[in-house]
C-alpha cells in the first residue's frame, strides 16, 4: 500500500498536468477559430476555380499543356505529397495520415521506388527514418502558414511532373469537416483530373467566352489552379490539426478530473485506515497497562 505521502506527490502531478492540458485546450480553442475562418474562406475560391477549369480543360486536348498530358507508362514514378502536423498531443491526427500514406505506397505496388514529399515534422521523421526518396520537406510551416508556402510546394510539385520525374502527384491530408470530424483524404494532383458531372444540371450548358484562347491561358491559369488546392490543404490539415488537439486535451482534462477523484478517495482511505490502526494500537496499549 503506497504511503500517504507518496499519494499526495501523485495527486500534485495529476493536478499540474491537468492545468497544463487545460490551458493548450483553451489556446487550440481560440487558434481553431481563425484557422477555420481561414479554411471557409479558401475553399469557394477553390471550388469555383475547379470549376472554371473544367469547363475550359473539357474544350481542349490533352497535349494542351504539360500539366494536363497523361505520362507514359512506366516512365516516372508517383510523387506522394503528406501533410503532417509539426507537433503532437493532437489524439490519431498525424497516425492516420501516415498510416494513409503507406496504405498508398502499398497499393501502388512500388514500395520505396515512390517519391515522397513532406509538409510537417512527424511525417519527415517517420518517413525519413525507413529510408525512403523524399524530393522536399517542410518543417515550421504552419506557425506563419501563407499562400507563398504553398507555392512553393505546388512549384516543386509541378517541376517533378513536367521533368518526367514523377508520373503523379498526390496529396493526402486532414480535411477540417467540424470540431469533432476529421477525414483523411487523398487527393489527386497532377495531371490535373478532368471531372465529369455525375448528373445533368438543369437549365442550358454554362459556357465562357476567353480572351485569349482556352490555350493561352492555360500558362497562368493550370500552375495557379494547382497552388492554390495545395494551400487548401494546408489550411484543412492546419484547421483539423487544432481541432483533434482541443478534442483531445479536452478528454485529457476529463480524464484528469477522474483519476484526481479516485486518487482522493483512495488516500481517504488510506489515512482512515491509518487513523483507525493508531487508535486500536493506543486502545490496545491502555487495556494492557
């Protein structure tokens, strides 16, 4: 049976770690808010302009443009893009997405012949320690996540496709669905996927008028299109990051809150036991004398 004073030092450290988990659920609380402004904000503007792009890459061919010509089997290999967080404390956050990039690699069929390239510290750590090709790596991004971050993933993302040395490229990441849902999804990025709509819209067929050609404007519009679905992503995964982290310092302070009761009653217990053992011993002193 432990001592009561060992009891109390136990006690004091759960307190202290429950102070502590308190506090980073409030601070991913109120980071949470501006990340997921951010996130609502970003994704019209990506969605209309997947949209746009449609529309124009269904009127023209596929040697239209490097980023939209389909590679030649066998030359290149996939490009993964994973987007980690840099920290941890946040729950199954960055388990999950590791664990979809390996199902990825192994589905592929080409184990480490697959490129890597990784957004966050515990991808790079994880990924970096089995030995595997990895073409870029960001640590430190997401304490001042801007579009020119983002740009420069997709400038790399785009070079390794163009050059012939990746015939894909992929992203897989949290995607932000609310405070308590998060989903991993893996999502083409180059070639740039030509969608097809599931069902006919009504009304007469939307189309545009260009100025120049669908073709001339393919040099700014694709390598922009690109950048900014890789910034999407990074805000769903900074978002989703902040809410596992509050979902789960919040279990952690519930849980805190219980063993504190139960480390409580036990030490009760404990010092009534003893209370009780000192009496029956003086008790039973004084009948003796």
């Amino acid at each position: 049976m432990p001592s009561l004073i060992d009891l109390r030092r136990r006690i004091r450290a759960v307190k202290s770690t429950q102070q502590i988990t308190k506090a980073m659920k409030m601070i991913a609380a109120s980071r949470l808010r501006r990340a997921q402004e951010r996130v609502i904000s970003a994704r019209p503007f990506a969605q209309r302009m997947r949209q746009v792009l449609n529309g124009l890459v269904s009127r023209v061919e596929q040697d239209a443009h490097p980023l939209l010509r389909i590679p030649v089997p066998g030359v290149g290999r996939p490009l993964l893009i994973v987007i980690t967080a840099d920290r941890g404390l946040c729950g199954s956050f960055n388990s999950n997405v590791i664990k979809a990039g390996g199902q990825f690699i192994a589905n592929e069929g080409q184990g480490r012949a697959i490129a890597l390239g990784l957004v966050g510290r515990k991808g790079r750590d994880f990924f970096r320690r089995r030995g595997f090709d990895v073409r870029y790596e960001r640590v430190g991004l997401f304490q001042h996540l801007s579009f020119a971050d983002a740009a420069e993933i997709a400038d790399v993302a785009i070079e390794e496709f163009t050059s012939g040395n990746a015939s894909s490229v992929h992203l897989v990441f949290n995607e932000f669905k609310s405070v308590m849902t998060q989903r991993i999804v893996v999502e083409p990025l180059l070639p740039i996927p030509r969608i097809e709509e599931k069902a006919p819209v009504a009304g007469p067929a939307v189309d545009y008028l260009y100025e120049p050609s669908p073709e001339g404007i393919f040099k700014d519009l694709l390598p922009r299109h690109v950048q900014v679905q890789v910034y999407r992503a990074l805000l769903e995964s900074n978002a989703a990051f902040f809410a596992a982290q509050m979902t789960a310092m919040d279990a952690a302070t519930r849980n805190s809150a219980e063993m504190l009761e139960s480390l409580t009653l036990y030490m009760n217990k404990v010092r009534q036991a003893a209370i009780t053992r000192e009496i029956i011993e003086v008790v039973s002193g004084a009948a003796a004398t």
